[in-house]
C-alpha cells in the first residue's frame, strides 16, 4: 500500500519505469502522451503484472476487468496508459486532453479500484461543467462498477428535483457527480457531507473557467478535507486553470495528449463561403445532398435554434432543439430519442450539446462560426467517435473568412473549400435516397403480416377496378410516397456564393488580413443589381463635390475613397458591400460618383462589426475606405 501525502490509501500494483522523468508513449491512432513523472517516489511501487496485456497491466480486480471487457475495452489509450498508474499511486494529477481521448476511464477506473464500498459516504465528487456532462460520467462510472456490489453513483445537477437527490444521497452513495452550483447547494445545505471524501475530479476546467463557474470550484475545493487527491483534466490551459492547479494540487503529474493531425483524417472537414441572408436555403440543400445517418447542426443562440428547427420542420425533418430553454427532463429525452434515431437532426448551441457522445451522429454542420478554435474542435468531435468517420462542414459569411486559418491550425490539417450543392446533386441524392428506402422495405417490411395481407387486397382490388399492371401499381404506390412534393428539385441555380477561386473580371482579391475575400461571382451580378436601385447611378450622377438630396429616412449616407479616375462604377460597389454585408443588392440605396470618391446610402442600424469589416473592403485592388458622410 503506499501512502499520498494528501491522504487515502490505494493499492498499486503497476507497471513503471522508476528511472523515467518523462515517458512518451506513441500509438498507432498518433496521439502522443507526455509524462512529468518528476518527485515519483518508485522505490516502494512492486510490478506484478509485468507481461500482462490490456487492462490487466493495471492490475485491476476481476471485477473490474469484466466489466470493462463486456463493453469492448481491451487496449488502454494513451491518456489512459500515463494516467491510470499515477493516479493508482494516489498523485494528485494535471491532464490536457480533448474530448473522445478516454479521459473518464482514466480517472474513473482508478477511483473504483481504490473505493471501499462498505462506506456509504462520497468518497469520490467528480465536478462537471453541464448537466448533459455530468450525466454522461456518472453512466460510465455506472458501466465501469457493473459487476462491482455495492458501488453507488449519483448524478446531482441544476433543474433536476432537489428533495429526489437529497433521498438518494442519504441511501448512501461512493461516487458523486455533478455541475458546480448544485452541489454547491447541497453542501451548504449540509445535504452532501465530504467529510470522508479521498479524491476530487475537475473534468473540462476550461468549459468551467469559460462558463464563469470557478469562483464555485474554488469555493469547493477550499471546504474539502485537507487530505485528499486532486485531479484535474483541461482541453486548454489558460492561466487561470494554470493557477488553480498550482495552488490547490499537490507536486502533480501531468500529461499532456496530442491530438495529430491523423486523428483528425477520420473527420472530412469542408467549409461553405455563403452571404448570411441565404444560410437557411443553403443549409436545406446541404442537408439534401449528405447522406447522413444523425445530424447535429450548431448555432450560436437559443433563438437561432428555433428558427433553424421550425425551418427544416417545414421541409419534413425530424428536428429536436437542445439549448438552455430546454428543461432537463426534455433534455433526457431528445438525447434518448437522438441516439434510437426517433430524431434525425439536431439543432442546438454549444452548452447545451456539451458533453454529447452519440455514436450515430455522421455530421456536424457548423451553422455560426464557433466562438473560437477550442469550441470548433469541440463540435466536430461530435462526429468520427468510436473510430467510425465522419463529417463537418463550416458556414462561413465573407467577413468571418479571416478565421479559417485559425480553426486549421486548431485541427492541423487545411479545411476544403464546397460549393453549395446543384439541383442534379440534390436530385441524384434523392433518387439514390428513394432506392435505398424500397430496397429496405423489401428485406425488412416495415408492416405487420396483418397489415401487408389488408394491402395485398387493395393493390389487387385497384388492379381489378382498373385493369392496372402491377407496375403501374408500383409506380403509383411511390408516388403517393411523395405527398404532393415533387421527387426532382427544379427550377433556379444561381445561388449566392462568395467564390474563393480568383477574381472577377471586374475586381481582384483582398490580399490583406481578411483572408483574400474574392468577390468575383457577385460582381458580376452587382452590375445587374446598380441597374435595380435605380438611384442616381451609372454616368449620369453627378460629377460636382456635393451629393444631390439627402438619404431616405430608412438609410444612412457613406462615403467612399474610389471615384471615376478610379474607373469605380456602381456594380462594384454593390456587389462588395452586398457580399460583405449580406445585404440583397435592393437594400443598397442611392449610389453618386464624383472624380475623387462616391457616396452609397445603406440602410440604418449597422452593426458595428459589419461597419469594420467594410472599413477593410477593397474593390478593384484598391481600398474603399468606407466612412460615415460629414456633410
């Protein structure tokens, strides 16, 4: 047995290399695990198990083993490998790692094989930072303790009844998990006694630190025993985390487990250039044109979500929203009814899908960009888990292009560029869609014998009445499938979309900061919309200093540094602003051309992120210089 200097005692029997400062452990799946094994007291750890293989190296109970062998774990990852023989030496433990490394098991299957389950007081809290997160470690403690008697978990956390969790921890539980405000209550409450507590478990303190929550940790970790072990697990490490575990962890280990670029191959990551007016349409033809077997679509606020959701409703998508509205038992629900395939398609922020693990999830559509490169990171490994592929696609308006290169450096591997899909893409899905349906029907029949007995008489009663073949029978029957919609897409192609490949003929590329906005396809068509608005453009504006009659009431005035010795016409101008905007060309009001400048009138109310980004617009390789009219 060896003794923590911050207390408790758990039996070890590892393998270890007690000469090593640092390990490095390289697999095939390319992640890398850095060991600080610094301070490690070895002398006194005896190796066993030298020669076995899996799990088995830990030294686990049969117990435990058995349990981890019916749920298909037979080789240990790499934040596994380091992390499970430090714990085991009862060290208080420092780990980076991204979601879907098997960081639970790395701390869970320690805890277990040092619980004693004849004590019916937490020895084990585990602070999570969402309900969803929580709920998900306690079912893998859960799943870990299958053949362990007595071994007791709860989940405790906001929105759940308080007086439920109150009963079950006075039955008596080993292991608590739960979000750092409930459990808060419970100790001030005096509900949740930790007064045997051994180890404490800080799972994505990052996601804790972004949420405001680590006030409440600290609060926690300060009315703990003084004698207990800390672990801490982080996909980043920002100072403040930095901090925390310097001062309330004592000489940790730490490991630190790379995610390269290999594990990132199962995941075919792509990115749409699309004005912001036309997300929705282009949304509803990505969906079209992937197969995709669950879907989970990302927006960044709760109102998004809904009119997301309602949209895709209305073109016949089994949809469920997952955000903060969304009260918890319902919560349980649309996540259950995900992962049976009830539902298809899921729309929700990134809070509430944090900590999501269902396996049949095959795309992830970033529909916002995601706040930061973390946060990408995060969404797409919604898909590709359990080393199944998967795929994400990225909606980027022209003026958030500048935060591709960061979001690649995140993954480390480029992002491909997709056009927004054709109607023959769209209709080749459909048809393939349709086959695959009737093909699965005729192996597997969806209807009771009963059932396909009372439709056999009505198909051969229509043949009888109506002298029908049964292939026009057949072709009926899949026409009636379609309710009323037609099976082929038909009708306009052009869709708006920034082009990425080179410039127009009529304007070059921003070779500046923005990423090379290119607005080559949409000036083509400014020409077109100049012509509409049918304000004071072209030729016949005025050359003088002074602009001809105010703006509407509806609209601002701007000027511009570009004029006719700039060889600037108005479809130029439209089609930048349109593209940087998201503005239909109608929106763009009066447009007058002097010798030096011009002044372009757009409606009222612009956001000052959109006024910055075309502050930096350039037109034909020059800057526009966009600047609110003084006159």
């Amino acid at each position: 047995m060896t003794e923590h200097a911050n207390g408790g005692s758990f039996a070890c029997s590892v393998d270890i290399d007690a000469t090593a400062k640092t390990t490095e452990i390289n697999t095939p799946e390319n992640n890398t695990a850095e060991v600080n094994s610094a301070q490690i007291n070895s002398a006194e750890v005896k190796t066993e198990a030298t020669t076995a293989s899996g799990f088995a190296r830990f030294g686990f109970a049969p117990e435990l083993l058995k349990a981890l062998e019916a749920i298909g774990y037979l080789e240990p990852s790499p934040i596994q490998k380091a992390a499970i023989p430090e714990l085991m030496l009862g060290r208080d433990l420092v780990g980076q790692a991204q979601t879907g490394t098997g960081k639970t098991a790395a701390f869970a299957l320690p805890m277990l094989a040092a619980l004693d389950p004849e004590q019916r007081k937490p020895q084990v809290l585990v602070l999570a930072p969402t309900r969803e997160l929580a709920l998900q470690v306690a079912e893998a403690f859960n799943s870990y303790a299958s053949h362990l008697p007595g071994v007791r978990t709860l989940a405790i956390y906001g929105g759940a009844d308080f007086r439920d969790q109150i009963h079950q921890l006075k039955r008596g539980v080993q292991i608590v998990v739960g979000t750092p405000g409930r459990v808060m209550d419970h100790m001030r409450q005096g509900t949740l006694d930790l007064s045997s507590l051994r180890a404490l478990v800080l799972d994505e303190a990052d996601e804790m630190l972004r949420m405001g929550f680590i006030d409440d940790v600290e609060w926690v970790l300060e009315q703990l025993p003084e004698q207990r072990q800390v672990v801490l697990f982080s996909a980043t490490m920002p100072p403040e985390i930095r901090r925390i575990s310097q001062k309330y962890l004592n000489a940790p280990a730490e490991i630190t487990i790379k995610q390269k670029a290999a594990d990132a191959s199962r995941i075919r990551q792509r990115f749409l250039m699309v004005h912001a007016p036309h997300k929705q349409a282009a949304l509803e033809r990505v969906l079209e044109a992937e197969t995709s077997e669950g879907v989970i679509i990302f927006a960044r606020t709760k109102a998004i979500t809904l009119t997301v959701a309602e949209s895709l409703e209305q073109h016949g998508y089994d949809v469920a929203v997952l955000n903060g509205d969304v009260p918890q038992a319902q919560r349980e629900r649309t996540i259950e009814r995900l992962k049976s395939g009830q539902v298809d398609v899921l729309v929700a922020t990134d809070v509430a899908a944090r900590g999501l693990d269902v396996e049949r999830i095959s795309l992830v559509i970033n529909y916002d960009i995601p706040f930061d490169s973390e946060a990408y990171v995060h969404r797409i490994g919604r898909t590709g888990r359990a080393g199944r592929s998967g795929d994400a696609i990225l909606f980027l308006t022209p003026r958030e292009r500048r935060f591709l290169g960061g979001m690649e450096r995140a993954v480390g591997k480029p992002i491909e560029e997709m056009e927004v899909p054709s109607n023959a893409t769209i209709n080749q899905n459909r048809l393939d869609r349709m086959r695959t349906k009737l093909t699965n029907c005729l192996q597997t029949p969806a209807s009771s014998e009963q059932e396909r007995a009372l439709l056999s008489e009505i198909l051969q009663r229509v043949a009888q009445e109506q002298g029908s073949s049964p292939e026009q029978l057949a072709l009926a029957a899949l026409e009636l499938s379609l309710v009323g919609k037609p099976l082929l897409l038909q009708g306009e192609e052009n869709f708006q979309q920034v082009r990425q490949n080179g410039p127009g003929r009529d304007g070059g590329r921003d070779g500046g900061r923005d990423g090379g906005r290119d607005f080559g396809r949409d000036r083509g068509r400014g020409r077109e919309m100049g012509r509409e608005v049918g304000r004071d453009v072209g030729r016949g504006a005025p050359r003088g200093e002074r602009p001809v009659g105010p703006p509407e009431d509806n609209m601002e005035r701007f000027r511009v540094e570009l004029g006719w010795r700039d060889r600037i016409k108005p479809g130029n101008i439209v089609g930048a602003i349109a593209n940087e905007a998201g503005l239909n060309g109608r929106s763009i009001g009066r447009i007058q051309i002097f010798d030096t400048h011009s002044t372009v009138d757009l409606p009222k109310g612009m956001p000052e992120d959109v006024f910055q980004g075309l502050r930096q617009l350039r037109v034909m390789n020059k800057p526009l210089q966009l600047s609110r009219f003084q006159g």
